[in-house]
C-alpha cells in the first residue's frame, strides 16, 4: 500500500518525487506549514506500503512518474518559489493556482476526478479537516495521526491534498482508496452479492395496450444499465467461482463506499494498550472537530460530462433523465438510482413514484365526486329553502355567543351553504367507500411492487443479513459487556435488561411529556377560537369588507375564526416538530438500539405518534368535538363546564362543520407542502450559492471534485427518514379525512410530481454523495400505512355520520317527511328548534347595539337554533326528541354497516392479490437452485484437482452426484 505525505514548506504546491531505487516508497517535498499528524521531524518523510494480514503485497507502478521530467522541473519549481515569496494576498493565490495549472496540462490530468494522482485507483471515501490554531489542535493532530495509521493496518491506501491545493488555503483533503484485498474481504463479512451466472429465465411481462406508454418511458440504456445475473453471496476463497471480468468493477462505486465506511466507523483513534474502548470511528471524530467532512466523491459535474474517459458519468445521466423538472412526466430509472446511491434511496423513489402513480385514480374519482357536488347544487332542496326569503328570510336564528353576537336570519349562510354542498352530498359517503378500497390495492400492490424490487435489487435475504451483521458501531462501543450468541457461538456485546428498562421508560415518558405539551397547545387554540370569536362578531358586523363584491358576503366571523385559528395552528406545528426532532433523536441515541433497522424504526415510531398527534389533533377537533357540546341557547355549555371562564363552547359554522373541517385540512395540508419543499429545495441552494460563491468561477481544472463535493451540503442518515415522514404524513391526510375534501388527492398528486423531481434534484446536484445502505423494504413505514389504512376507514365512517348533515337528511326523508312521498321539503324548518327568547338568562342576551335595526323585540318573540328539542310550553320543555334519538341510532347503524363493508372489502381484495408474483417467486427458486448446483460443481471440480495433484484416480460417479444433493434441490 502506497501513502504520499511528507513535509512541506512554506505556501506553494506540492510537488512529487520518487525515489528511483523503490518505486514503493513515495517522498513528497512542498514549500508550506508541516501536515499535522502526515509528517516527521526529518525534511523527507516516506511511508511504504501495508497490507492485510495473510495478503499478497503488491507494488503500484503506476504511481512512478518520469525521473528525468522531475529533474527538469526542479531548477523551475525553485525560481518559482522565491517569485511567490514576493507576492502577497489575492495575487499570491493567484499565481499558486496558474503555477498548478501549468503542472496539471503538463500531467495531462484535470483535478474533476475521481482518481488518485496516478489515475488508477479510485478514491472511495474523503476526508478533510482543517488546521486550525485551537488549544485542542495538538489532540486532534495526534487523533487523526493514530486513526489513519489504524486504517492503514487495515488495507486501506491514501492520498493527502495539502490545504495549500484547496481553494480556500486552509482545508487538507484526505483521499481513501481500497484495494481489492480489501473489498473482497469485506464484501465476505459483509455478504455481498455478486453474479455467478446469467439470468436464463425469458421475461414474460407482455402487457396489453402498453404502447400506449411509450411516450412516459426512458431509453433501455438508461432504464437498464447492466444484464441481470443469478447472483450468490460473495466468498473470498471462491473467487473464480463467479463472474469477475474485472476486479476494478466488480464492485460498484455504492458499494466500495459503504465498505469503507463500514471500515472507518469501526476504527480506532487511540492506541491499542488503552483502555477506553469507546474511541472508535469517523462519527466521533466528526463529533469533536478532527474531521470537518467525510463523503464519498460524486463521479462528474451534473450538468456536464467529465474529461476523464474512466468516469462513468452516472451523476450526469441521472441529472438529465430524472432530476430535471420537465422530465416529471417520465418513469424514473430506478436501477441506475440503485447502481449510484444504493438500495435503501432507491427503494424510496420507487414507493414515492408507485405512490404518486395510485394518487392519480384517486385524484380522478374525486375530482369527478367534486363536479358533482358543484353541478347538483340546483337540485339541493334544502339549500334553496336557506337561501329563499320567503323561508330563510323569515326565520330568526338565536346568538351564537354571550353579549357580542345578536340575532340574525338563516338566509345570511346562503353562500356558506353552497360551500358546504360541494363536498357534503351523497357523493361524500361513495368517495369514502372507494378510499377504503384504493388504500388497500395501493398497499398491496406496492407488496408486489416491493418483492419484485427485493429480488431484481438482491435483497431477498437482507434482512436477516442485517440484523445479525451490521451491529451499529454506537452498540459496539457503549455496551461494554459480553455474552455468547446462541447462534454464532460467539462473543457479542449486550445491553442488560435493567439498563434497557430504565432507558425505555425515560424515553416513554419524554415522548408522553410532548405530546401533553401538543394537547396542551391545541386547547390554548381552542381558547384562542372562543375568545376571538365574539370579537369578530361585533368587529365585523358593520366592518367595509362586507361591502366587498364577490367575497363581501363569504368573509363570516366564523370563517375569520376558524382561518386565524387554522394559522396560529399551523405555526405551533411547525415550532413543535422542529423541537422535538432533536428531543426524539437525542433519546433514541439514548436507547442504544442495537442495529440500524432498529434505530431507525424506533425513530419511526417516535416521529410519527408525535407528528400524529401535532398535525391531527385539530382537524379531529374540528370534527368530532366542535359543535356537538354546546348545549341551548338558555343553558349554553363553557370550556371546562366553567361559566366564569366566560368561553362558551364553539357552535359550527351555519354551513356546517364539514365545511370548517374542510378548511382547516386545506390550510394545515397544504401549508406542510409549501413549507416542505421550500426547505427541501430552496434552503440547500441558497446554503451552496453562499458557500460557492468564490470558487463557482473556477475551471475544473483547478475547481477538485473533492473540493465541489465539500461545498455541498451533508446528507445525513436521516435525510431519507424526514422524506418519509413528510409523505406518510400526506398519507394520513387523503386517507383519514378525505370524506370532507375530496380534491386532497388531486393536491396531494400535484405536490408529489413536484416532490419527485424536487428530491431528485437536490439530491443529485445540491447534497453531497450519500453512503450508501441497503434496505429490503421502507421498513416500519410499512406497518404505520396499514394502521392508517384501517384507522382511515373508522374515520371517514364517523365524518360522514357526526360531522356531515347526510344522515339527519336521510332520516328526515324516509321517516318525517311532510306528505305521502317522501321529499326534502320542510327539512331546514324540522331540523331546527325553538326557543323563547324571553327564556334566555341576562348574561347571555346580546347588548342592545349588537342587534340588527330590523330586530324588534315586541314583535320577535322566538328564535331558532340547530338541534332536535322539543318547544317552549311542551311537557319536555327544551329535552331532546326522539327524532334526535332516531338520528343517533341512525349514525350508530352506518358506521357499524360502513366498517363492516369497507373492512370486508379490504381483506377479500388483500386476500385476492398475492404478495409475491408468482414469476418472482419462480426466480427465487430457481436462483437458489442453481446456487446449491453449481457450488456442487465447484466442490466437485475442486476436488478432483487436489486428487489429480496427489496422484490419485479422479473418477466421480453419478451415484456420487446423487448422494451430494441438497435436501433443497431433491425438493425442487
């Protein structure tokens, strides 16, 4: 293994020199401060190579440059120096940058690379860190000092940039190179897979009318860079047992990064003979400021190709055929996503674009639900009798709240009404029904979709991979204890129970402690809508926006209340989440999950009943609770049953409360949107411009890919956790109260076209490379959608009976019409009550100037208000009536008939749609097969050599062949 360092001087470039008796040593001799932690004491430093214990050493020719090149260029780089010496500021790095722009076209070799200076091995991983002046500088030297003696012992190569190469003149840039000793010993520890044969299975995958998606495909070359292959998990000492036409590729770039990170975040930064174990890996060191970055390097400029005929150009082909917005209409090539960022980013674009692909019938059916509502209005007998002034005009409605509000006439929510109709009508309770449907093909289709992936993508068997193997580096240091794994029959680190239960309970309680602090903060918005309300009323009663064409008359203090109420709302949300996203990372890291499934899916959990909570509670508000506890008008009820509070419970808006709930999901849903993709898209951007903004000039000759990538802003683990949460979030919004807006899928699939190339975008040209991982699945987002998908239907069943008026209609129609046939006629006056106003306490009548000028008392003696009770002067003065009794049993009845016919519905479409097509599972089969068949082989063949070698007859029968069947292929 070859490392460059050395000792340089003074500020100028290094320069290389070999010495010519051992082309394995290398020497570098520079004009600038010493490296911390690269150099010793002497004016020449060298370092030669180290190897894998047990592994062959090889020699790196190709870092040997041309002796007698070097000696001419000595005498230049000398004159060089003492004119740079004369220089100072802006014109010294000036003439630093042309001096090395000379020396790269002499080298032919353009700094945009992905190569160490020999332009044979790939740089996997980077490193930088700058040399600051601090008290702590000497720790940090001896740290990184120690931890990349350590990565040499393990195989790996490196290659420093002395920060007099950066652009801005402080930055060292460590460049980590693995070879294949490396890679292939890891790659078996690891269990990667890697081809053994090709796929000889014929696709049959024909699907009628399909050129009719012509236009929405990509070319085959984007869509499907490699052959497919039967792959098997790789083993070291059976190289030639697989496909390898090239060791340098065998491994793609994914891959070789995630091995060596997986290597760096095991690595030690002290000395063996000391006893604190926890000094281990690149986060840590990260953590405490001796590494300011590590990444691996995108191979290319996105917007152009590179000059180095080696680079695959992968990021530059993924920027033109995905990420670019007017490509939204086409399908995403999520193989080469996979070959470039791994599995686990490409399993999520692929469940967002099937997601979004779902969204479009569901968008369609309700937007045709939508035109019904609007095209029937006409033919809404009771709307017509609101809005008429012989009847609406005539009936006297009872003041909503205490002293503020006066009387009013029912023909005032005339506008308010037909809001209300377009989403309350019989299309409501099919739209509902169809929701429950769709979710479950939406969710069992994506199983099919999903197993494919896991199959084609090699992850059939990850998870299993990843819980025994892939223990979290975290896990390894904090538990310091050791017990025998009852499988492996080794060592392993463990958690005592008693630590693991005093750590869960903190963490439940911290959890229950913030969602407290939502409920308490919906409650204060409940207040806040009480309070204002009355204000409102009196404000606006002769206010100049009601003088306004068109919206003079919708603008209602209702609608004033329920919008600022919506937007206070929307703003404790978004300060809520921001808080406890730290909080919910900072005790998961607390729990010390033993995998990184595990961690994430606790972070899932903590994440999502919180963001349940915060972005829910007051659209379930609005929708079982307002409106149904606020007694009559001559014994209103008060928050807290406290009357001295003097908040009276909030009465629905006179449309209807499906109409508030419609508008405080509009406002919440798609505020999350707008507020999302600002923060995804724009806030990187404008961070890169302001860090780039001196060096976006520059040619990439001088402008290094190491350099590029770190101005980049890091994508963390949990980048893909927030995408995640943002659209499980959106999920839960069409599904659980779709049956009071049916146009949320339609703004939902709007936003998701959007969000598609958004993330594609910022991931491939504003973020650093993520390491890549793998994952099989999206992981317990997958269990949050079913219990969503069920939780929807109970939902939407209560939505359609309590909050909606369809069943008091239907009711009314079937069992207290006026006349002989049944008709709407007379529904408004049968669903409201009355009451004497004569009967309404002094702290609750309303002040004599809030009363319009057409109100006389001495002639208006009652008022009407919504409810089923009986009148003044009955036996049952003001109690309920049994048509209210018959309504409550009536809204009983559906939802049990809904649920069970939605629920029906669902397990006989689950029941119906395997989770694996059957092709798949075919190819499964016969993958494993021929893993057992030709690993058979192999043994067979091996041991006829080794017979042959000592002189032995080779003479394998068929009855021997038959005896080494697996009991796997006799069944097969």
């Amino acid at each position: 293994m070859n490392r460059i360092a050395g000792k340089p001087r003074d500020d100028t470039l290094i320069d290389v020199q070999f010495n010519g008796e051992d082309n394995n040593v290398c020497q570098l001799e520079s004009f600038s401060e010493e490296i911390p932690g690269h150099g010793h004491n002497g004016s020449e430093s060298s370092l030669s190579c180290s190897d894998l214990a047990g592994s062959v050493h090889s020699s790196h020719s190709s870092d040997s440059v041309c002796d007698q090149c070097e000696k001419e260029n000595s005498q230049h780089n000398h004159e060089s120096f003492q004119h740079l010496s004369s220089l100072s500021g802006i014109w010294r790095r000036r003439a630093l940058f042309l001096k090395y722009r000379s020396r790269v076209d002499k080298q032919q070799q353009s700094k945009d690379s992905v190569f160490f200076r020999d332009g044979m091995r790939r740089i996997d991983f980077v490193l930088s860190y700058v040399d600051d002046k601090e008290k702590d500088a000497e720790k940090k030297q001896e740290r990184r000092k120690v931890y990349e003696a350590n990565l040499q012992e393990a195989g790996l190569e490196m290659e420093t940039e002395d920060k007099s190469e950066s652009e801005d003149g402080k930055t060292y840039f460590l460049k980590i190179h693995a070879p294949w000793e490396v890679l292939a010993t890891y790659a078996d520890i690891l269990k990667i897979k890697v081809p053994f044969k090709a796929n000889d299975i014929p696709e049959h995958r024909d699907v009628p009318l399909s050129w009719l998606c012509t236009p929405f495909r990509l070319p085959t070359h984007v869509m499907h860079p490699e052959p497919d292959y039967f792959t098997s998990a790789f083993d070291k000492s059976k190289t030639d047992f697989f496909l390898i036409d090239d060791k340098d590729t065998l491994f793609p770039p994914s891959t070789r990064n995630r091995i060596v990170y997986y290597i760096l975040s095991r690595c030690a930064y002290q000395n063996i003979d000391c006893q604190n174990n926890d000094k281990k890996g690149i986060k840590r060191l990260l953590n405490n400021g001796t590494y300011s970055a590590a990444y691996p390097l995108h191979d290319c400029r996105y917007w152009t190709q590179s000059r180095d005929d080696n680079c695959e150009n992968e990021r530059y082909s993924l920027y033109r055929y995905w990420a670019q917005f007017f490509r939204f209409y086409k399908e995403q090539p999520l193989n080469r996503i996979r070959k470039y960022y791994g599995e686990k980013i490409s399993i999520y674009f692929a469940w967002l674009g099937f997601y979004t692909e779902m969204l479009f019938y569901a968008a369609v059916v309700g937007g045709i639900c939508f035109v019904y509502g609007a095209t029937t209005y006409d033919q809404s007998t009771w709307s017509k009798e609101i809005c008429s002034e012989n009847i609406g005009g005539q009936i006297v409605m009872c003041p909503l709240c205490d002293k503020k509000c006066g009387y009013w006439k029912l023909n005032s929510t005339c506008n308010s009404t037909w809001q209300s109709h377009l989403f309350d009508n019989v299309g409501t309770v099919f739209f509902a029904v169809f929701m429950a449907i769709w979710v479950t093909l939406f969710l069992e289709l994506w199983k099919r979709r999903q197993a494919r992936l896991e199959y084609e993508w090699d992850l059939v068997d990850f998870e299993e991979e990843q819980q025994q193997l892939q223990l979290r580096p975290e896990y390894e240091i904090k538990c310091r204890k050791r017990r025998l794994n009852r499988v492996t029959q080794e060592m392993e680190p463990y958690l005592p129970l008693t630590n693991q239960c005093v750590r869960n309970c903190v963490s439940g309680v911290t959890v229950l402690f913030w969602i407290a602090l939502i409920i308490a903060s919906i409650i204060g918005v409940i207040a806040y809508r009480l309070a204002v309300y009355a204000a409102f009323a009196s404000v606006m009663k002769d206010a100049p926006t009601n003088k306004i064409q068109l919206v003079g008359s919708i603008i209602t203090p209702q609608l004033a209340t329920s919008v600022t109420a919506s937007c206070i709302n929307f703003v404790i949300i978004m300060i809520l989440n921001f808080l406890y996203e730290r909080v919910a990372i900072w005790i998961t890291d607390m729990e010390i999950p033993k995998t990184h499934l595990e961690y994430e899916n606790r972070l899932t959990v903590k994440m999502f009943l919180f963001q349940f909570v915060n972005y829910y509670s007051s659209c379930f508000y609005v929708a079982f609770f307002k409106g149904k506890f606020v007694g009559y008008p001559g014994d209103p009820a008060y928050m807290f049953d406290n009357k001295w509070s003097g908040l009276r419970n909030e009465e629905c808006d006179p449309g209807g409360c499906l109409i508030e709930l419609t508008t405080q999901l509009v406002i919440v849903m798609t505020g999350k949107q707008v507020w999302g993709n600002i923060q995804e898209a724009l806030v990187p951007w404008l961070k890169n411009w302001w860090v780039s903004r001196s060096a976006r000039n520059h040619p990439e000759s001088l402008y290094s890919r190491w350099e590029q990538d770190h101005d980049l802003q890091h994508f963390s683990q949990l980048g893909l956790f927030y995408e995640y949460l943002e659209m499980v979030i959106q999920f839960g919004f069409i599904t659980l109260f779709v049956a009071s807006f049916p146009l949320a899928p339609l703004l939902a699939l709007l936003n998701n076209i959007l969000e598609v190339r958004v993330d594609a975008w910022k991931l491939t040209t504003q973020f650093r490379r993520p390491i890549a991982s793998k994952a099989h699945s999206i992981g317990a987002w997958q269990e949050i959608l079913h219990m969503i998908a069920v939780f929807s239907v109970v939902t939407n069943a209560f939505i359609v009976a309590f909050t909606s008026d369809m069943i008091p209609r239907l009711v009314y129609l079937y069992a207290y019409h006026s006349g002989n046939e049944p008709t709407m006629q007379g529904y408004i006056d049968n669903s409201l009550s009355i009451f004497n106003i004569s009967q309404i306490p002094i702290d609750n009548q309303p002040e004599p100037e809030e009363n319009p000028a057409w109100f006389n008392s001495s002639v208006i003696t009652t008022c009407r208000y919504r409810d089923y009770r009986y009148p003044p002067g009955h036996d049952k003065e003001y109690a309920h009536t049994m048509q209210f009794w018959h309504i409550i049993a009536a809204k009983l009845a559906f939802i049990i008939i809904m649920e069970h016919v939605a629920f029906l519905v669902k397990f006989f479409v689950a029941w119906m749609i395997p989770d694996v097509p059957s092709d798949v599972t075919a190819r499964i089969r016969r993958e494993r097969y021929l893993i057992q068949e030709y690993l058979q082989k192999y043994e067979l063949e091996k041991l006829k050599v080794q017979l042959s070698l000592n002189g032995e007859c080779t003479c394998p029968s068929e009855s021997v062949s038959v005896s080494m069947r697996t009991p796997v292929q006799a069944q097969l």
